[in-house]
C-alpha cells in the first residue's frame, strides 16, 4: 500500500501570523539521534539510507539509542498493532551537509500475505533544513495486512550525499521514558582517551614483520597495508563510508608516522564485505587483497571476531586465511583485529588463540571499551554507547576513530619497540584447522582443469549483487560478477559441475525478491542441502560447505531449482575448493 504524505511545512511560510498556543510536547525516545546519513546508489530507486527495523533491530535501538528499559513497551515494538497501542506519532528532522531541497522519509511495513509487497509504504518529503515533521499515525492510512516494522529510509537526489538526521517516537497517553540528555563530546585528546587506546593491545606478539614493514616505509620505499573483514571493514557506520571507516583512518596514521614525500608511498586496499564470515574471506582473498597477483601486502588486518558466528568450521576457515597470508613470498605481517558488538559480545575468545599461537599482534576494542561503558560520567566514562555505535552492530564515526587509534597504538609501540630477531614461526600444528589454507576460487573467469561445468539452465550472468566500497572508493564494487544465475525463463535442466578435490564451498546469492527460490544441492547423488536465498532475506554472499574430506578424489555436484520454485531465480556466486 503506497502513501504519499505532504509535509507539514508545506504551505506554511506564507507570511508572519499571530502564534497558536503551544501545544505540550509528548514524552517520547529516539530510535535515530542526531545520526549522520549518506545516500547510498540502490538498483531499485533513489539513493538512500535505509534502517532495517525487523527482528531485534527496533527494540536494541529503542533500548541502546532510547533509553528505553520497560520491557513491556519494548514487546509492543515488534508489531504492528503493538507499535500503534504505543507510539503517539514519529518526529522525523533532516539537516542536509550542503544545500539540496527535499529529502524523502520512507516507512515500510512488512506484510502478512507478502511481506515485501501487502504492507503500508509511507513516503513523506522533509525539508532539509532540520524542521521536525511530525507523523500522527492516526491521521494516515495504514494496510490491514500490516504485521511488523520493516524498515525506515532516507532517500536523495545523489549517491553520496549526507546529512543529519533524528526520528523520535512520540508516546501515547499511559506510557513514558526518561528524557534524552545531551552527551559531551569525547575528549579525543585527553589522558584519560590515551589510557583507554592502550588496553586495546591484546598482544604485541612477534614484531619481526612489523618492524620490518615500519622501516620500509620510514626509507621511503612502498609499503602496503590492507584490510579484510566484514561489515565494520567495509565502513558500515562511518560517513563519508569510504574515508571515515576505521580502515582508511588507521592507514592515514600509519602514513603520517611512516610516510615519506606527504606518504605517497604508503598504499591502501580495502576488501570488508557486509554480513560475512572468514568461511568467504578465505576463498576471495587471492581475488579481493591480491588482486589475482598484481598486489602483495606489507601488513594485513584481519578483522573477522563479529561475523564467524556463521562460520560453519568454527575458526579453521579464519586460522586458514591467516595461514594463507602468513604464507606469502613476501612474508607479510599480520594483524588480528576484535571489534565489538552493542552488547560487548565478540569472538575474541574463540580467535584469539590464533594468534597466541604464530604469535601475532592483536588488538582488542572489545578490551578498550566495553569497561569504561558501564560507567557513569562522574565515574570516569569517556565515550558512550551511543556516540560509539551507529547501531547494534557497527561503530559510528567516533567509533571507526576509536579503533583507528587503537591500531596506531600498536603501530606506535612497535616502532618504539626491538626488532624480534627471528620471525614468526607459522610452519606449526594449528591450534583449530589449517584445511582450508590452500583454498581456490572457482567461477567464470577462473575455471579449472580439475572441473567440468554444465551450465544447463543456469546460463545468465547476475548483475543485482551485492555492492561493496573497496579501497577508497565511495561507489560499490559488484561481488562475484563472474556468475552463473538461473532465471524463470532459463529452462529446467540443472547446472551440473564435477571436479576432483577434498573440500568444496557453494558461494550462492542471498536475496529479499520474492523473484528468487530455492535450489536443492546434490553431492554425488545424494541431496546435501536445500538452498534458500531467503534465509537473511538482503543481496549478499552466502557461503555453505557441500564436503570436507581428508583426500581428494572426484565429486559430481548437481544444482536444480527445488519443486515449486521452477520459474524463480536462483545465483550461483562461485565455488571455493582444495
């Protein structure tokens, strides 16, 4: 159901009028506080923002951003009819950075029937100056088959355009918050800032590489530090995304240490995709870091403790790609890095024993700031959780700084420190797995003599992939291009491949159009696994283990869209195999 709602301020400035009485201003919480938004190019419409608003997205921003610790008024929050029991009206403010007109507020509900589709889709214009419009939702027209809070967004004329922006919940009679107060700015210089910076060093390990990297680039020679990881790597959070990412602020201090003739011998590469585990990271490294030959790193970070939950090898996929680089001719340093989430949960735990042992240097945010988050401002609290986070998941600016600085501490310390005279021993057992070290991309451009392909139905080339910010980039780079996709006019015979090896990864395309099926995964026969694009329900890279064997022999792989999603679309992304 499409709305479109013309904006209070509509009309409004025809000339000075005497004032109506105040009207008292309801108790309400924000979700979105004085947030810096950038439009981001969509294939389908505008340039936008979007806030994802499903599971527990809306509830941790009400709790986290809000204030919000009633439990009750909480639950209301995850539907539909409960949001309307609860919320009085929405506040929506927009400053746009520079002059630009209007920007478009966008509301989506998603739907009982279709969720995508059967839900109310609000779109309200805002003036960009910072006026509040005010959303009185018993004043608009809302779908009967309204079910949950799908997702806001900002939309712009331009990809790459930023502004600040606010949405407030305002309250129906019976229900209240605290009032939002307005936090000091962190204190970036003070001593208290660097006391904190320095228990981000989780271990100095081995410096021997590092040192060498350093001194390099101190003799003016090239040097090149790269970064790989997930959501937080990409630059989620950060705005401009691709300068204000923790990633390019940490190269910029390595450069302004180190660098020589204004640090144009220090270079950067970037490979953080969203929403991804080191179980894709290990198969794209050659492609993504190396850039299939043309680049060999100095130092690499390698940023994975939020995204391996999903990792089905449970820290052999990540201590393989660590191996991987360690490996390298050019004998590369190698960074481990433990970002956090809102509820100061990482995998630090798991991973880091990685590093303990090829000892490794590794840095903690976890370890830096979960601590000073449980205190109060008298106590000592130098950055709260919402200046550091954008949202559950990903820093805001002032975090991407934070774990900027944390790596410019190690950097600092290893100058300063002596060289290690040996270098770091990798050529040992590995603590969890290293069976995934000599892992090998597999898809259009990079067939192998070990594999022959039937393409059957799945003979198109995807082009609506999942869009990443590499290197310095602010446009995205498409993921996987090389592809092989099934459409509902491709016919029904299967994309058959045989290939000789020990283990084999189906990289394949997550997706929320209801254009995209299911495909059932046959192994030699046997059906593996059904394939679902719709399980995380958003364009992005979806790696799953078909087999792991101890030896190499001859496998016959068979993907064919399951009953019923015959005339659906389906993506194989590529494969990774040993």
């Amino acid at each position: 159901m499409e709305n479109n709602y013309s904006s209070i301020a509509d009309g409004a400035a025809t000339g000075p009028k005497a004032p109506k009485d105040p009207v008292e201003r309801r108790n309400g919480f924000f979700v979105l506080f004085e947030t810096v938004i950038e439009a981001t190019a969509r294939a389908d419409g505008r340039p936008s923002q979007e806030i994802y608003l499903e599971g527990s997205y809306l509830t941790d921003k009400s709790r986290y951003i809000g204030g919000v610790t009633d439990e009750q008024m909480l639950e209301l929050l995850k539907s539909w009819n409960g949001f309307r029991k609860l919320v009085h009206s929405i506040g929506v403010s927009v400053m746009a950075k520079n002059e630009q007109g209007e920007v478009s507020f966008l509301l989506q509900n998603w739907g009982k029937r279709n969720k995508y589709e059967s839900g109310t889709r609000l779109r309200v214009p805002c003036p960009s100056d910072g006026t509040e419009v005010i959303l009185k939702l018993e004043d608009l027209a809302w779908s009967a088959d309204d079910d949950v809070p799908g997702k806001f967004a900002f939309e712009f004329n331009q990809p790459g355009e930023l502004a600040t922006a606010s949405i407030i919940f305002y309250l129906n009679d019976g229900y209240s918050v605290p009032e939002l107060t307005a936090e000091s700015p962190v204190d970036f210089g003070s001593d208290e800032y660097r006391k904190m910076i320095a228990k981000s060093l989780l271990h100095t390990g081995n410096n021997h590489r590092l040192k060498l990297a350093i001194d390099k680039a101190i003799r003016g020679e090239d040097v090149t530090i790269a970064y790989i990881g997930g959501s937080i790597t990409q630059g989620a959070g950060a705005k401009p995304i691709h300068i204000g990412c923790y990633a390019y602020q940490s190269y910029l201090r390595f450069k302004e240490l180190f660098g020589r003739d204004g640090g144009e011998n220090i270079h950067f590469v970037k490979a953080g995709v969203g929403g991804t585990p080191s179980e894709l990271g290990v198969i794209r490294y050659e492609r993504d870091i190396l850039r299939d030959g043309s680049v060999a790193p100095d130092i690499v970070i390698v940023e994975f403790a939020v995204n391996d939950e999903g990792d089905e090898t449970k820290g052999n996929c990540y201590e393989s790609l660590c191996l991987k680089i360690l490996g390298a001719d050019n004998r590369p340093a190698v960074i481990l890095l433990f970002s956090v989430f809102v509820n100061d949960w990482n995998l630090q735990e798991r991973l880091s024993p990685v590093g303990l042992r090829y000892n490794l240097p590794m840095v903690s945010v976890k370890d830096a700031v979960t601590a000073q988050f449980k205190l109060t401002k008298a106590e000592g609290n130098l950055i709260s959780k919402r200046q550091f986070f954008y949202d559950i998941y990903h820093p805001a600016n002032d975090g991407h700084r934070i774990m900027a600085d944390c790596l410019k501490h190690l950097f600092s310390e290893t100058y300063t420190a002596q060289m290690d005279e040996e270098d770091i021993n990798w050529d040992q057992p590995p603590v969890i797995g290293n069976d995934f070290s000599s892992i090998r991309l597999l898809d259009r451009m990079s067939l192998s003599e070990t594999a022959m392909i039937e393409k059957g139905g799945f003979t198109e080339l995807d082009m609506e992939l999942q869009m990443v910010e590499m290197d310095t980039n602010p446009y995205g780079t498409a993921e996987f291009p090389h592809n092989w996709m099934h459409s509902a006019s491709s016919g029904q015979a299967s994309f058959k491949l045989t290939i000789t090896s020990s283990i084999l990864i189906l990289v394949f395309k997550d997706s929320g159009s209801a254009e995209f099926g299911s495909a059932d995964i046959f192994v030699d026969g046997t059906l593996m696994l059904t394939a679902d694009p719709h399980e995380n329900n958003w364009t992005h890279c979806n790696p799953v283990i078909l087999y792991q064997n101890e030896s190499s022999r001859e496998h016959k792989i068979e993907i064919r869209m399951a009953e019923g999603n015959e005339d659906k679309s389906f993506t194989i992304l590529g494969f990774g195999y040993c």
